[in-house]
C-alpha cells in the first residue's frame, strides 16, 4: 500500500497558469487570448478605446489547497501531486538537495498506524549502509488546531547527519501521513522550507 513515496477570475479576465516559470500565462480578455510573461506591463485596448495597462505578478509565498489540506510554500517551488493507488492521494515538494517534504493523503483508512512502517521504509537503505539510527517522539499542533503524532529519526554517519520525520492524523476511514526530510544542515533555505510548512500545514474538515 505504501509505495512510491518519492514518485493558483478576477481582473476583468479569467487567468489560466499553466506553468510558473516566467512565460506560458494566457490571459483571457472578452475571449481574446493574450500570451504574457510575469511582472512584464501589456497593453490591452477594450472596446471604448482605452487602453489598459495589465500586469501579473505573483506574491513571494504561494498556498496550496486541495480538499484535505492546505500550506504555504515559496514561489520557486512547484508541487508534485500523485495517485498512489485509490484513496491515497500525495502531494510533495523535494529539492535537488534531497530535502522537502511530503503529505500523503488518505480518504478510506486511518493511517495513524503507518508511522513506524513509513520511518522504516525511509530510512532503511541508510541503515543498512551504516547510518546510526536514533529515534523519538514528534507532536506537533497545526495552525487548524489538529495535532499530528509521531517520530523524529536522526540518521548519522561520519560526521554526516540526516533528520527525518513521520508524523500523522487519523480521523474515521480517513488522515494523512507527514513526512520532512532534512539531508544536509549544510543548506539552510531548505531548513526554512520545511519550518514554513509545518507553521501553515492546515487540515481541513
């Protein structure tokens, strides 16, 4: 069942993102279609003849939100979201450093029971290569006021260190699974990636 873990109208317009790297917005204007760029001014004639001057920007810290959860995250950063098999829904963000997070979403079991299971596929192939493993208790309360359960495992190695954390929330036939992954201290923006998820993570319902 666990598997694959690592597998944004107004203005006048209606605005499809289709990506958020600069370039490929499309604004739809009385169903004129104008391609723009972020933060670049466009000019836009209506049917009176004034012209209007139109310009998308986006905020530095972007919310995602589906049905279950919501959190912030910065604008650089993109969510990945999966199916992992039906009921089970995963949304993530994960640098090239091999640190980001990951929320599991599940909508017909209570996955409070997962958390060892979860830390022990995290973090076996580390142990199994030599990593020492410690472990201890996670809680932490979220800004919607439910409180995820759970373990934090610090995994070192000559003088290299790795922190991961499996916390959950369970409620009838439904929860989720939290994971955040800290590879390298050496990379402290990643740090704050993960603190500024965890002080937004909100769970709805």
């Amino acid at each position: 069942m666990i598997k694959n873990i690592f597998a944004i109208g107004a203005l006048l317009i209606s605005l499809i993102s289709y990506s958020q790297n600069k370039g490929n917005y499309i604004i739809i204007i009385n169903n004129d279609s104008i391609l723009v760029d972020l933060n670049k001014n466009i000019q836009y004639k209506i049917s009176s003849g004034e012209k209007l001057t139109i310009k998308i920007t986006q905020p530095e810290i972007l919310t995602y939100s589906d049905d279950m959860i919501s959190f912030s995250h910065d604008k650089s950063l993109s969510v990945s979201d999966s199916k992992i098999e039906e009921g089970i829904e995963q949304c993530m963000i994960m640098k090239s450093t091999g640190n980001g997070f990951m929320v599991q979403k599940y909508k017909t079991l209570d996955p409070s029971s997962l958390t060892q299971l979860m830390m022990n596929e995290i973090t076996k192939e580390s142990v199994n290569y030599g990593y020492t493993k410690t472990e201890k208790p996670f809680k932490r309360k979220l800004k919607s006021g439910q409180t995820i359960v759970g373990i934090q495992t610090t995994l070192t190695y000559k003088g290299e260190k790795e922190i991961y954390t499996v916390a959950t929330y369970g409620a009838k036939d439904e929860g989720i699974i939290v994971v955040t992954m800290l590879l390298s201290e050496d990379h402290k923006d990643d740090k704050g990636i993960i603190d500024l998820f965890l002080e937004t993570l909100e769970i709805k319902g």
